[in-house]
C-alpha cells in the first residue's frame, strides 16, 4: 500500500474514467496533512527533487488543456484509460526550479484572480436567472381568474408510451432527455417505435400546439409541440396536455414555468420512492386563467422578457468562457516560457 500513500506535494493524476466533454487525464495537487491513498481510478505522482511541485501541476494542466494527453487515451468500453507510459513520455520545457517558483508563484496569483471573477460572473448568472423567474411570475399576478389546469385543456392529461421499442424506421418518440431546458426539439435526433406501438398509445400521438411536460424523475420543462413534430409520440416520462382551441400552448408552457409550479410539484411529489408526478394533481394544479386576448398579451410581455433574460445571459456566459480561456492561455505561455512572468502585467479580460 505504500506505493498509494499520499502526502502534500504529490499530484494525483486521473487514470481511468473521463468521456467526451472531460476526456480522463485530469491531474490536481495533494496538499493535506491526514492519511489517504489513491483509489484505482487514480494514480499517485510524485515530483522529483528537481521539480516544483506548484509548477508540475500547471504543466500537467497545460498538456491537459492542449489536447497532448487525448494521445495516451486507449478506450476499448465505455471507460477512457490513460496509458500512463506514453503520458511519461509527452515532451514539455523545463526551467531551473528558481524560475519554476517564479512561474508558479505569479500562476497561483493571477489564476486565483481570474477563479474570483468567474466565481462572480456565475452568481451573477444564477441572479440573472432567478431575477427572470420573478419578473415572469410578476407578469401572471395581473390576472385576477383563478382555475385549474384541466380548464384549459381539451382532454385530461396523459403519460406516454410505456417501454419503447426502438427500431431503424418508425415512429419517433420523445424521451426525458429530448425536453430542452430552451430551444426546439430536433426531430431528427429522436428515436423511433414501430407504429403498431405509437397506436397502442394513441392518445399520446402529438398534434402541433400540445405541450410537453417532464412528469417522471426530472420534473418541468414545458416546451410546445411544433408542426415538424406532428404524428411522434412520447415517453412514460413525460405528459401530454392538450390546450383547448382557443388557448396558446405557450400560455400553459409559460403558467408551468412559474416558480410556484416547482413548488407545487416539490410538495405532492415528496416522500415518494420515485419522483413521479400523477395526472390527478396536475390537472388540478391551480393556475391564472386569462381570456384568450389576455393571454396573447401576456405572451408578449413573456417572449421580451425571455429575449432580454436570454441575451444577459449570453454575454456572462460569454464572460466566463472569456476568461477560463484566458486562463488557460495564460498557463500555457507562463510554463512554456513564452510569456516572461517577470514583466507580465495583469491582462485579465472583464
């Protein structure tokens, strides 16, 4: 077990795991005083005398950043391996360790200012998010006319098909997964159900303008069935409402956005085994009922806001990007030597 011990100044590398947006290969530092060993997804590496460890673990995060390490990935299942020999064997630039402190030292600086800002930019992006919920649940308190769900629907709502099929060609079906947090559902994407299947659960064959709803394990994301998804059907894991024709689905797409509807939710579902949400309750979940002209308004005022939230977003989710790239960048230059720490000031983008 020696081997595995750990102790402050090793860098433990990721040797098995990973996938297509985090490929395996991840190295940090160890810098606690108690007792651990690595488990056997995970490698122990220890710097030698010649080597600042600070500085180590920047170049290991550079090699990882450039792609250098997607070489030494062998993937024969659905686990990514690091081939640890031909990682010993990446090419980097060394320097005198005098010059490795002074690289790692303005590293530690600059990168934990750059942490403190993107650390900002994202409780301004959960702000933002939770500042749009409130304006849109503003607009809904000017309607005055109380109902239930069901009163604006044609027919009760349904689940969908139980223990899809998936062939080549057939009908497609949309799953849990399928619902975007915002945006349209590609048809294209979708599985396919033979269609003696899609008709044994025919009430839940879309028409253009129903809604869709989470109902099992993930709850919400309302989105409005579009005319290229006319004729797929559904999950189990999803509901199918059907508005009357004088109601615009994306008036009960927007009423099932609210921030009182993941409250309701949260209540009839606790203390299930599964989180499923029964057609009973949401047909009578209470909701504000508008006349249809009322409704178009209100649905203006709702696409604005969603274009204003949208765009806010955009630019600090832009900001982020902006600058995790500029961290990188950053490590890149300092521990190849390009950059010369010594003169470098503070180009940290806003």
């Amino acid at each position: 077990m020696s081997r595995l011990e750990l102790r402050p100044g090793d860098i433990v590398l990721e040797k098995s795991g990973g996938g297509d947006v985090a490929p395996v290969g991840r190295a940090v530092a160890f810098s606690h005083d108690q007792p651990a060993i690595t488990s056997n997804f995970a490698a122990r590496v220890r710097p030698t005398q010649r080597v600042t460890p600070r500085f180590l673990v920047y170049v290991l995060r550079s090699l990882y950043a450039s792609g250098a390490t997607l070489k030494c990935i062998k993937q024969t299942t659905g686990i990514q391996n690091l081939d640890t020999e031909a990682w010993l064997q990446l090419p980097v630039v060394t320097h005198e360790m005098e010059v490795q402190r002074r690289i790692a030292d303005f590293l530690d600086d600059q990168v934990a200012r750059i942490d403190q800002i993107i650390t900002a930019r994202r409780r301004q992006e959960q702000h933002t998010s939770e500042l749009g919920q409130s304006r849109l649940a503003s607009l809904f308190r000017r309607v005055t006319r109380k109902g239930r769900l069901k009163d604006l629907l044609l027919s009760p709502p349904c689940y969908g098909v139980l223990k899809p099929e998936y062939v080549e060609e057939g009908i497609p079906i949309i799953r849990i997964t399928d619902l975007p947090a915002s945006g349209a559902i590609q048809r294209d994407a979708l599985p396919r159900i033979p269609t003696s299947q899609s008709l044994e659960f025919r009430r839940t064959i879309l028409e253009a303008g129903d809604v869709l709803l989470g109902v099992v394990g993930t709850l919400g994301r309302p989105s409005v069935v579009q005319g290229n998804l006319a004729g797929a059907n559904v999950s189990r894991a999803i509901a199918r409402l059907r508005p009357q024709a004088e109601v615009p689905g994306a008036y009960i797409q927007a009423v099932l956005r609210l921030p009182e509807f993941a409250r309701f939710t949260d209540e009839v579902t606790q203390g299930t085994a599964q989180t499923v949400l029964n057609m009973a309750d949401l047909k009578n979940y209470p909701i504000p009922v508008a006349e249809t002209p009322e409704m178009r308004s209100l649905l203006g005022e709702v696409s604005q806001l969603d274009l204003d939230h949208a765009s806010h977003l955009h630019r600090v989710r832009r900001s982020v990007t902006l600058l995790t790239e500029y961290k990188q960048s950053l490590i890149t230059a300092a521990v190849t030597g390009e950059l010369d720490v010594t003169t470098a000031g503070s180009g940290i983008p806003g």
